[in-house]
C-alpha cells in the first residue's frame, strides 16, 4: 500500500502565506499600540498648543522634534491621535464583528439546515431589514439610543447580521447536502449533534473570513460615525473624527487628513486579507 | 431461511418542484410503486437496475434516511417505516450504510480515528482510538492511518475507511450503495473481496446496490432486479442469470462482457 505523505508546499502556498503575514503584522503594530498607547505615544493626544498649531510632519520643513507626523489645528500630535485612535477602532471592530458574526451566522445555521419554518422565517427577516438603508438605519439608530461606543456597536451588530445570516445559510444549505450528514445519521447523531460537530467544522472557514471581513467594516462604520460626530465626543482620538477634522484644512495641513486615512486603509484591508488567508489556512482539503 | 428484511407494499414519492403550478402543492413524482420483497437473514442480495430505478432510493428507506409514504418496512418483525427520529436511533445502531462516494461521505474536517471512533461513542460502545484502530486492522489498513484526514488517503483506502466505520459497530445489516463505482478496477476488486469475506466472517445481512450484473454475480447470493420502481426479477442469482424473467434483465445480462475469449479470434 502507497504511504501517502504531505505533499511539499507549492509555489502557490508560499504566495499564500505572504498574504497571511503581511497583515498579520500590521494587526500586530495595531493591537501593539492599542494596548501600549500612553506608552508608546510621544504626546498626549489631548494637548493643545495654539503655539504649534499645523506642524508638517518630519521629513518637511519647519516639523518639530517629536511631533512625527505633525499637529493639527489644536496643535494636537497627529501620530499619538492616532494611536489611541487605534485603541477605539480594535474595540470596536472585535467587539462589534464578533456580536454580528454569532447571532448572524447562528440564524445562517439553522435556517440553511432545518429548512422549513426556520428558513422562511429567517430568510423573509433578512429580505426586510436588507430593504433599510444600513447608513440611515444607524443614523437614526444612534439618534435614538444616544451617541457612544455602545450605540456604534449595537448599530454595526444589528445592521450587519444580515451578511453573515445570507453567507452562512447558503453554505449551510450546500454543506448540508453532502453525505457526510447522511453518514453521521447513521452513526447515531442526533440533528442537532449533526448541526454542531459536522457541518459547523466545515461552515467555520466561511464563518472566520467573514468575521475578519466584518472587523474591517465595523472599523469604517465606526470612522463613519464619527466623521458626522455620531460616535463617541470628538474630544476622543478616533480615525473618523480625525478626518472629519482634518477635511476642512486639507489645502494646508494634509497630514491631518492623510494619515489616519492610510491608517484606515491599511486596517479594512489587512483584515479582509487576513480573512482570505485563514479561510484558506484551515482547510485540510486546500492546505 | 429467516428473513430479516420484510417489505410490503412499499410505496414513495418526490415532489416535482420543477412542475410546481403557481398556487397548490407541486406534482409528486412515484419513485417506488409498491415493492414487496423479502431479505434473507446472513446473505449477501444484490440490488440492480439502471439509473432511475428507484435501487438507491429504496436502500436509503431500509436505512431510514427517507421515509417512505405508505407500506411496512419490517426489520427483524417491527415495523421500522413509521418510527420517528428518536425511536429509530437505537435500532440504527443494527443499520449501517456505506456510502458510494467515501470523499464526501466522510467528513473532511475530522481525522480518521474520529471518523470510526465517534459512531462508537454515540451509541454507548466506547470510542476509543484503540477500537479505532482495531477496526482499521480488520480491513487492512495500517494503525498509522488512523491520525490521517480522508483526503490524504486513496479512493480505496477512503473507502476501507468507509467500510470499517460500518463494520465497527457490529451492527446486522449493511447497505453498499454502489461502494466500489468511484474506483480503479483493481481497488474494486479488492474492496468488493474484503466486504464478502467481512460478510461471512461476521454474519451479516448485506444489501449490495449496483448497475453492474457482473459484480453482483461474484459477490451476491440473491438478487432484485428494479425498473422504474418495481421489481422485475428476483431470486437466487444463478436462477436469475440463467433464466431471466423480463426484458430489463436480459439486457443488463447482455451488457456484461464475456469472460472466455474465443479461440478461434487469432487465427482469422
């Protein structure tokens, strides 16, 4: 009998891990400076200086010493800004992806493998709250609740459960299907059983690529909200309020505007990314 | 010759969601139109019929995976036919099923020792890796394989692995739903000799569905033969093959390729 050992891994993993990795390390940096901030800041993000007011960043003239990515308006240090700004957009996205992703993709499951009742129920639930407009519904959603990181959360769980409850009930639908389900019957499993230790394993690549997805989005929704003062007191740090702040003096001190931007950026796509790369990590099958 | 299958008057039917009008309930498409039949307790019968036959259909019913309309599905004098979810579970235990295609049948997330072990536990036997690994023994795979995934094995292998799971068990009756179509000739032949052997050593009750006559005259002591869900042809195999009784059988018969050559084909 052939002795049926690991394949070598192929170009194509190798492409893949590079995908994994890269922003895995801008993550890293991220939860680094969320968690480190009074550490790693060089100034404390509430401190105004009408005296150095628009500082330019390092590498142009007139930039001062420890200002890195320079001042805004206040005179606030744009690069310690936005490392507690980082503190507020990781909370957000975990907290948040992670409240949409069980409820979501638990109504996915039982709609896409009960069927019947389930599904009509869930599916017609979904039609409904699709037809709202996400960016209204959390305008006045905030509105109602009163602004705070519990209303942005709340907003982005409630908004987006929908993606994950459509996603998952199709690949639900398909998983269900296979004869794996029928083969664990016949091993004595219970439906429920059936749902929890087959398909569930084989739903939850789908399910972490989405949640990764859904970090990234929450992290715009919250920059969103802040950019029309929705979120928590502009005082705070946050990307949004950043930008919000920085548009009106984008002639002469783009670096408000422009790096927590980047930021921002780097952060919806490192974890959309990272999303791709897991999915495709932990697939024994594609691995 | 006790029988531990009896069905009578077997009856099932699909809903044909392609015909479904725009108001009322879709059209039902007859699968099974009233099947009557008997299997014999320790034998091996074959289960033959073209595609659309209702041969796979029927075996999930003795299985228990569908429920059929109406008849009685008498396993070892119950009637299994109308039992729910719950009461049906302990009496699986007795129902195993290997299925056609072991990639997907076998869950791709879980390592082979699990995939044997957890049936095990579920019904009170234990579930160790040692009675995994046991079972692997029996049909011929090395205990290393017991930490693989299925997609690092062979379609064969996949398949012993199918065939362990069943057999681990102990259970009365086994249903083949055309194990060996996936695979390489020769595995087939070396899968389909493993199931005869385990049969007899054990005892069991197989029900062997296939498209293919020559398979089921190696392997089967009896033989159905089903044609758009009834039964044309039934007996013992050799009766059957020499002396079929409709049309359908006849040309199975006359589509499985000779086993002499004729010696004269040389010398023309």
């Amino acid at each position: 009998m052939a002795d049926v050992t690991a394949s070598p891994r192929s170009r194509a993993g190798q492409g893949l891990n590079l995908r994994l990795w890269l922003p895995l390390t801008w993550i890293v940096i991220l939860i680094c400076a969320a968690v480190f901030a009074p550490l790693v800041a060089p100034q404390d993000p509430l401190m105004q200086d009408l005296m150095m007011e628009r500082l330019p960043p390092f590498f142009m003239d007139g930039s001062e010493p420890g200002f890195w990515l320079g001042t805004d308006s206040l005179g606030r240090d744009v690069l310690s800004r936005m490392i507690y700004g980082a503190r507020i957009a990781l909370f957000v996205s975990v907290i948040a992806a992670t409240t949409t992703c069980l409820f979501g993709s638990a109504l996915g499951l039982l709609a896409g493998y009960y069927g019947g009742w389930w599904d009509r129920v869930i599916s017609r639930l979904v039609d409904i709250w699709m037809a709202f407009p996400p960016v209204l519904f959390a305008v006045l959603l905030v509105a109602v609740m009163g602004t705070g990181l519990t209303s942005v959360i709340a907003a982005i769980a409630l908004i987006d459960w929908t993606r994950f409850a459509r996603v998952i009930r199709a690949e639900t639908m398909v998983q269900a299907r296979m004869d794996y389900v029928d083969s664990a019957r016949i091993g004595g499993a219970r439906r429920l059983a059936t749902l929890v230790t087959e398909i569930l394993p084989n739903v939850l690549p789908t399910i972490i690529a989405l949640l990764m997805l859904e970090m990234g989005i929450a992290i715009i929704v919250e920059a969103i909200l802040s950019f029309v003062n929705l979120s928590i007191s502009s005082d705070d740090p946050t990307w949004g309020s950043m930008i919000a702040e920085g548009r009106g003096a984008i002639h002469f001190a783009w670096w408000v505007l422009l790096f927590p931007l980047i930021a921002l950026f780097f952060s919806v796509l490192s974890f959309s990314t990272l999303g791709e790369g897991l999915k495709k990590r932990f697939d024994p099958v594609l691995q | 010759m006790t029988a531990l299958f009896s069905i009578r008057d077997l009856h099932l039917s699909f809903p044909d969601r392609g015909n479904k009008p725009l108001f009322g309930p879709a059209p039902r498409i007859e699968v099974l139109k009233g099947l009557t039949l008997d299997i014999p307790e320790g034998r091996i019968t074959g289960i033959v019929g073209e595609s659309g036959s209702g041969k796979s259909t029927f075996g999930r019913v003795l299985v228990r995976l569908l429920d059929p309309d109406s008849g009685q599905v008498l396993f070892d004098g119950k009637d299994i036919a109308t039992l729910d979810e719950e009461a049906i579970l302990p009496l699986r235990r007795d129902l195993q099923m290997i299925f056609q295609d072991p990639m997907s049948s076998l869950n791709p997330r879980h390592r082979v020792w699990r995939l044997i072990a957890q049936p095990l536990k579920r019904y009170g036997r234990g579930g160790t890796k040692a009675q995994a690994t046991e079972a692997l023994a029996r049909v011929g795979l090395p205990a290393a394989f017991a930490d693989r995934y299925p997609h690092q094995l062979s379609g064969g292998q996949r398949q012993r692995v199918g065939i362990a799971r069943a057999i681990a068990l102990e259970p009365r009756f086994i249903l083949a739903d055309e194990i060996v179509s996936g695979l390489d000739v020769s595995s087939q032949a070396q899968v389909l000799m493993l199931l005869k052997q385990l049969a007899e050593e054990m005892g069991l009750t197989v029900a062997f569905i296939s498209h293919d006559l020559s398979v089921i005259r190696h392997l089967c002591d009896n033989v159905v033969v089903l044609n758009h869900g009834e039964i044309v042809d039934a007996g013992p195999v050799a009766e059957v093959f020499e002396n079929p009784q409709s049309e359908v059988t006849r040309k199975l018969l006359s589509a499985i390729p000779l086993p002499e050559m004729d010696d004269d084909w040389f010398n023309d």
